[in-house]
C-alpha cells in the first residue's frame, strides 16, 4: 500500500483518541531497531503514530520508549476507529440515569451505563484485531475506558 492509499484511509479517523496532528503523504519515514516506519500522526515531545513498512501495522511510538502496537494493520485501525466513533456517539447521547434518584444511586446507575460502554466496545474491537486491546495499557484499551469515564463524570 502507498502513502496517497495510507492517508486516504486515514482521513476518515477524525474521533481516533490520538491527539496528535495527522500528516500527509509522502509521510516522513524513520527506523527504529531495523525496522522502517512510516510517521502517520505526530504529537510533538510525545509520540508518533507510525505504520510499518514491513508488515502494514501501527503502532505507538513514544519519544522515550519501545514501538506498542496499535493495530495489526491499516484497515483494523480504520474499523476501530468506525467502532470508537459510534461507541462515542452514544456516551454523547448519554443522558444520565434519570431524575427520581439520590445523588449516590445516580451515580452508581451512570458509573454501571459507562462500564457497559466500555466492556461492549471493547468486546467489539477485540472481534476485529483481538491482539490491539490484548494488554490492559493498549492504545485502544485506554481509549475505551477514558470514554467511558467521560459519560460517568
């Protein structure tokens, strides 16, 4: 796949929980222990999103650290990104657990609507590239689980 198909597939990944600046092609190339990578999103001081020559995955560079994958390819982390973008429409359509509630039970009911959330995206992310959300402190583990907490808070 060539960089023109790469940032194409990308401009649709607008809700991807990467804040980092997505870049366009031809992408800035770099290698990390022999391996080259593609710089797909950069977050300056922080991270680089960069996609594997080699093999087509994507993975989380750190500036101070070892390559995390994010996706086992291009076209998991374009359906990740449809899955996280519907699962983040609903915590917005969120309401709340209704009026009638002392404030505790309120929050508890909000706290049980935002683990669903989480659980049932992750279940659904985990049908499509099942190692990406394999380690507890993935790319994608974190994004659903910060979307969730943002429909209990």
């Amino acid at each position: 796949m060539n960089d023109a198909e790469v940032a194409s597939l990308l401009a649709g990944c607008v809700r991807c929980p990467y804040p980092g600046t997505w870049q366009s092609s031809p992408f800035a190339e770099c290698t990390i222990v022999g391996a080259r990578y593609a710089l797909v999103a950069v977050d300056p001081g922080l991270s680089v999103l960069a996609l594997r020559r080699d093999d087509g995955s994507l993975w989380c560079v750190p500036d101070d650290g070892a390559p995390q994958l994010v996706n086992s390819s291009i076209e998991a982390f374009t359906a990740f990104n449809r899955a996280y973008e519907e699962a983040a429409a609903e915590a917005t359509a969120y309401e709340g657990p209704g009026d009638g509630l002392d404030e505790d039970e309120a929050v508890d009911l909000a706290e049980q609507a935002a683990d669903a959330l989480t659980a049932a995206l992750l279940e659904r992310l985990g049908v499509i590239d099942a190692e990406a959300i394999a380690d507890e402190n993935s790319f994608w583990h974190i994004g659903a689980e910060e979307l969730g907490y943002g429909m209990s808070v």
